[in-house]
C-alpha cells in the first residue's frame, strides 16, 4: 500500500495554520515514525509514533479530531474524506475513507482535495481543541 504521497498532501492541508497547536503537530508530523499502515478496501489507517521527547505545552494534551478535508474522485464531491486522530497531545493515526464511492480507488486515481468550508474554518478548529481542554 503506498499511500504516502496522499497522505502528505492531506497532513500538509490538515495541518495548516498559524494557530499554535497546529504549528505543534506540524513538528511532530516532520518527525513522526509510520508504525503501521492498514488498507481495508474502503479506506486505510496509517498509524504514527511521535517522540514523547517533543515537547508540548499542557493545554495541548488533549485528545481530539481533526477532519475538514474531502476529496473529489471523477466529480463526485465527497468521495473519500480524512481524520487525523490526536490523543493526548500527540498525533496518532490518519484514517482515509469512502463516502460517496464504494470502494477505495486505485493509486494512480486523481483525488481533488478540499476543506468542507469554501475556506479553512479556523474558528471551529479552535472550538475542538478548546472545548476538549474544558473551555467554551
């Protein structure tokens, strides 16, 4: 399974962003180990080691999700979407899913990536991992 290009294209577009916890999992991404990659035919999970050695500040170890990014497959809007799980601070897994199509399409099949907003919404962004961390 080599879902490493896609993968970098959907973290570089999850990741973006001036807001510190962003810039945070930035710099783990950069170093992080792929542990294990599962392919289940209508989707896959890359699973990540980060180094417990990078520091993070405390309102950052939080458990929480990250998915506002779609892809496009032969005009179907939708088609496959993305998660990245973070727990307790760190980055963990990145999932990649079927939505509007049956199965998993193949490598060499262009995917039109997006965020679900006409642009990124970095004020919902804010309210996962502030609410997590026991604000508003």
């Amino acid at each position: 399974m080599k879902h490493k290009e896609l993968a970098n294209q959907v973290m570089k577009m999850l990741l973006s962003g001036d807001e510190e916890v962003l810039l945070t999992l930035r710099e783990q991404y950069k170093r992080a180990v792929v542990v294990s990659e599962e392919n289940t035919g209508v989707g896959f999970f890359i699973r990540y080691q980060v180094d417990s050695a990078i520091r993070i500040g405390e309102e950052f170890k939080t458990t929480f999700q990250i998915g506002d990014i779609d892809g496009e497959i032969d005009g179907i809007d939708g088609a496959v979407g993305f998660v990245l799980f973070i727990k307790d601070g760190y980055l963990t897994m990145l999932e990649g899913y079927t939505n509007g199509i049956d199965k998993w399409p193949e490598m060499d099949t262009e995917i039109k990536l997006y965020y679900n907003a006409t642009q990124r919404d970095y004020e919902s962004l804010r309210k996962i991992w502030t609410k997590v961390n026991g604000g508003v």
